[in-house]
C-alpha cells in the first residue's frame, strides 16, 4: 500500500472486534492479506464497538467525530462503509450522511444475508429510511447478482451505483485430500445459530443413514454453543460431535484445511468466507442455494447443494462424499480451480482499488 505523505485515508467503517463477524474479517483482509498498492491510507474505525451493543450510539458519535475532523483538516478522500441489516443499516446510515455532508465520497458496501425480509418488515417510514441510506452513497457495492437488482428495482439505487463484487480469502495452506486421514471429518464453521442450519445438520448426522459410517463432526463458531450441545446429547451423538467454541482465523484455517467436507446448511446468506476459503484449501462443500452461492457455485461440478431444512438431504449427500473418494476429488479439483480464477485476495483488492480511484482523485 503507498505510504507518500501526502495520500488521504479512507476510513472503513466496520466492526473490528469478534462480533464483527464475516464482515470485519472482509475489512481485515481488505487491510492487510494483499500487497496490492491502494491509493489511500486504509484506517479501520468501529461504529458499534465491541461487548454490548448498548455502547453502540456512543461508538457511532466518536466514528462520526473522527469523519468530521478528518474531513475539516483535509486528510479525508472516502469513506468506504460495511453495513447489514437492523441496527447496523441504522448506525451506518448516519454514518454515511455525516460523510456526506462533509462533502467525502461514500462507498456502501452491502454485506447482510437478511437484508430483503428485513426490508419487507419494516413499516412505510422505515423503508423511506432504508432507502435513503443507500440512495446517499456515491456508490454502493454488493456481492452477488440478486443484490444488484434488488438495490435497483426495490430501493431505486441507478444501475451505473451499483456494482457486484465478490468477496476474495487468502489461499488455506492443505495437504492433498488423500492424505487426510482416519475417520471422516465433518466442519461446521460459523455462528451456531438457527439461521445456520445447525439444529437441521444435528439431524443429518443422526440419521441411520450415516449410522454404519466412521465419521467425526465439528462445530467451530460462537453462538447458541450449549443449546446445540444439548440437542447433540439428546440425539446421541454427544461421542461423534465437538463443539469448539468461538475459533480465530489460524484456528479456522487449520480445522477447514483437516477436513473432509465443510457443510453449510443455511437459510439466508450472503457470499460466506467460510465457503470460498474451503474452495481453496481443496475442501468439498455441502451447502444450501441461497443468497449469492448458485451465482457462483454449481450443483455437483463445484459443490454439492442441499435444500434448506432438508436433513434426510443433507445425510444422504454427507453419505455420498464419505462412499465416494472420485466425488471428493473433483469437487476439490473443481473447488481450488474455481478459487484461483475468481477469489484470491489479489482479485478482490484490486476490484476495491478500482473503484476508489474512480470515487476520488489522489494527489501525487
């Protein structure tokens, strides 16, 4: 990243400690997994800060006391705002107009997998004010094609405001899938929540399908941990299943290269991490069609799709991967292959540095 003294900064506004999730690991991979040259200064601030969110408004107020005095001392050339849905659409909408009226260029950029039923909830005023976060931006950034035309057909945000850009993960180091040995390793990997799926993945592993196989299961993420460690008593599979707890990014990185197959059996979602990061540690997924995955993944060529809620589906696919060892092989062929052309980190920053040079004009 150039470091000329006189290049402004842009501020990512983003959740920075754990509860940030898949959208501040994007912001920590935008800062620091590429060595492709930026033309600003990239400076993480924290508009809901971390433990409750409670402290929320007074980390908004210092994030947009931070915005103001950068722009009023001219050191400000974007600022380049992650939002979901519920509060975060709120804090970073204020975000965005503080931006705004300090005449900086916003890029939004749209991470929430829930972002249209939650849209849908909202009373008229509420949508008014859904609608006028985004229309605000400069340009808004979204990660798959459904995205696009919702922001454009639904919200009204022109066509030419609005770019699709896939997220990018640093490549996870594995050994060849042969030499994965001993029982079959199932991951789960992320927030162990109903929207995940987990309780209908808990399902699948005790069906008798899967009854006469060698197979081991792990559930690494934060989340309702105990609730989900009771369902696994109750269903018998309390010597077959781990729960880890929350994992850091080494943790993660070690526990998807070792596995057989990662499964994802979400309701709603955006572009997972969790998914382009087995693509490339040459680990087959099992996942759910929905949010941008078909946009990018294909059924039985680069993954194996389940329906969401479908247990008996998801046991009878977990089956087919543990029975077939060719199957395994060209999802992982198909899966690194994939990764390389369309979601290493270089990809990803540079589609970023693109726009930013089109949002802003750096002096030399």
């Amino acid at each position: 990243m150039s470091r000329h003294k006189d290049v402004k900064d842009c501020f990512l506004v983003c959740p920075v400690s754990v509860v940030g999730g898949g959208m501040g690991q994007v912001v920590s991979y935008l800062m620091h997994g590429s060595s492709v040259d930026m033309p600003l200064r990239l400076v993480a601030i924290d508009a809901r800060g971390p433990g409750s969110v409670l402290w929320s408004p007074y980390y908004m107020c210092v994030a947009i006391g931070r915005i103001v005095i950068a722009a009023a001392c001219g050191r400000l050339g974007l600022v380049h705002v992650h939002v979901a849905e519920r509060a975060s659409l709120v804090r970073k909408g204020l975000v965005a107009l503080a931006a705004r009226m300090m005449g900086v260029p916003v890029l939004l950029h749209l991470h929430a997998a829930e972002i249209k039923p939650f849209y849908d909830r909202l009373p008229g005023w509420g949508r008014w004010l859904a609608r006028g976060v985004f229309h605000r931006a400069d340009l808004c950034v979204v990660l798959g094609i459904g995205w696009r035309d919702w922001l454009i057909g639904t919200i009204g945000v022109a066509s030419d405001r609005v770019v699709v850009v896939r997220n990018g993960v640093p490549i996870v180091a594995a050994s060849p899938l042969g030499d994965r040995l001993g029982p079959f390793r199932i991951l789960f990997l992320g927030n162990l929540t109903p929207r995940k799926g987990v309780g209908d993945l808990l399902v699948a592993l005790a069906s008798p399908v899967l009854a006469e196989t060698a197979f081991e299961a792990v559930f690494a993420g934060g989340g309702e941990v105990e609730t989900y460690r009771r369902q696994a008593a109750d269903l018998g599979l309390s010597d077959r299943v781990t729960f880890t707890g929350w994992v850091d990014r080494t943790q993660a990185a070690t526990l998807t290269a070792a596995a057989h197959v990662l499964v994802l059996p979400s309701y709603h979602e955006g572009l997972p991490l969790v998914i382009l990061e087995a693509l490339g540690a040459g680990t087959p997924v099992i996942c759910t069609p929905v949010g941008s995955i078909p946009e990018v993944l294909e059924d039985e060529t680069t993954a194996l799709f389940v329906s969401p809620g479908d247990s008996a589906e998801m046991a009878h696919a977990l089956r087919r991967l543990i029975d077939d060892a060719a199957l395994r092989a060209q999802l992982t062929d198909a899966g690194r292959n994939l990764y390389s052309r369309e979601f290493t980190m270089d990809a990803f920053v540079k589609r970023i540095a693109a726009l930013y040079r089109e949002l802003i004009t750096v002096e030399t």
